[in-house]
C-alpha cells in the first residue's frame, strides 16, 4: 500500500500507519503532531495516521479560525497519543461515526464497536476491516496499528 489510503471527512488525507521510515507513525512521529494528532509531509500536506478527536465537532482543539497546537502542549497526549484519542473522542453511537473513506471505495467508521466498546482484535481482519450485518464491508478504527486502513480488504 503507498502512503495515501483515504480521505478523512475534514477534508485531510489518510495515511497509513507508518512513518516514513517504516515505524509506527504516531508513537515514532509524535514530537510533529499537533494537538489533533495531525502534522504535514515535507511539501505540507497535513493528514493522519490515526483517527482524531478533532475530526468530532465538539472537540474542545477544534477550530476553523486557530491552529490546535502542539501534541506536546495538549494534556495528555505527549504521553499517550492513543489514549488522548480515546479520552477525545465522545460519540459512541454507529461506530463512532464514519470518519473517512478509503481509496478502494469502503469506509472508515470509528472506534466503537456494535456494543460502544473499542474494536478487539478478533472483531476486524488483518486489514482493519470486517464486513457488517448488512453485509456491507468497512474499515475501523482501532486503539492499535495500523489504526485505520492496513492492506486492502476484505482479507482473512
């Protein structure tokens, strides 16, 4: 998979969960993320790695006038990206909401699964993905890597 996998609904491409050096991007690159755990390429495209609190309306760093700061200075974050995520994020309902949509075409829903619990492994496929009671299949957003879209789905 190449670095681009989706577009998330703020409008920010997604990436993969990978630094450019072929490490976890959040933990490796996190002294460039800012507060919405997002940070640009050397040409200045921002984007994710992981699914945000910022992409929920109501999240106390979003702003459409202001930047969102530094990781750093954000509480909690520094320290745990992922759990700041998790402490970030409000809805629980339909999976936490679509967050994205993949380049194949499918989407990415949040990190809740059917009972408002964070996804278990053994709920997705090694892609990230699960197919849904309507059938319809998906990708979701999990407290791990490779967080959103890992391979292209459906996948054993």
């Amino acid at each position: 998979m190449n670095t681009a996998s989706g577009i998330a609904v703020t409008g920010a491409q997604i990436f993969n969960g990978l630094s450019g050096d072929g490490k976890d991007a959040v933990e490796y690159e996190k002294m460039t993320l800012d507060a919405c755990l997002t940070h640009p390429t050397p040409f200045g495209l921002f984007h994710y790695h992981s699914w945000s609190p910022c992409i929920l309306k109501r999240f106390k760093e979003t702003s459409k006038t202001q930047s969102p700061g530094s990781c750093r200075e954000a509480r909690g974050c520094w320290r745990n990206p992922i759990q700041y995520n998790e402490d970030g994020w409000r809805s629980r309902r339909n999976f936490g909401g679509m967050v994205g949509m993949a380049k194949d075409g499918h989407p990415i829903y949040g990190p809740y699964n059917e009972n408002g619990e964070l996804w278990l492994c053994s709920e997705h496929d090694v892609c990230n993905g699960r197919f849904f009671k309507n059938g319809s299949y998906g990708y979701v957003s999990t407290n791990t890597h490779p967080y959103m879209v890992g391979c292209w789905g459906p996948a054993a």
